[in-house]
C-alpha cells in the first residue's frame, strides 16, 4: 500500500460541523485511492471522520491524538 499524502486538510481552530464539512469537500476533489490527510483540533472529529469514512465508504488509514492536535489519514473510496 501507497502511504504517500496527497492532499493535506487542516481545520484546526474549526468547530462541528466545519471540519467534516471541509473534509466532505476536499474528498469529493480527490481520485479514487488518494490518500488525505486530516489535522483537526476539534474533539469531535474522533466521533465524526470515523463515522463520515464508514458512511461514505472510505478506508480509515489511522488517527491519532498528539496533544490537542487530531491526525486522519483517509483514503478515498
């Protein structure tokens, strides 16, 4: 598997909805198997892109919390 980004979305400072809004729109932009990569500062987004990818059919790479910073790698169904 490919592990190289090509689209980076950073939300931080945004609040629900706006990150998942920002990520629906930046998906929809990418080609089938590309890989983005979220950074998010929104607590709500551990609740939200896990539920966004599996609704959408997209492949949840990872996530993971540094601090209050929030990491996603999705790849686009």
């Amino acid at each position: 598997m490919d592990d190289t980004v090509d689209h980076t979305l950073d939300t931080s400072g945004l609040f629900c909805p706006e990150p998942v809004m920002m990520l629906h729109n930046a998906v929809r932009d990418l080609a089938s198997g590309s890989l983005l990569r979220v950074i998010a500062t929104d607590p709500s987004t551990q609740r939200d892109i896990p539920k966004f990818c599996a609704f959408l059919g997209h492949e949840l790479v990872a996530a993971n919390q540094d601090g209050d910073r929030f990491c996603y790698l999705i790849r686009k169904g």
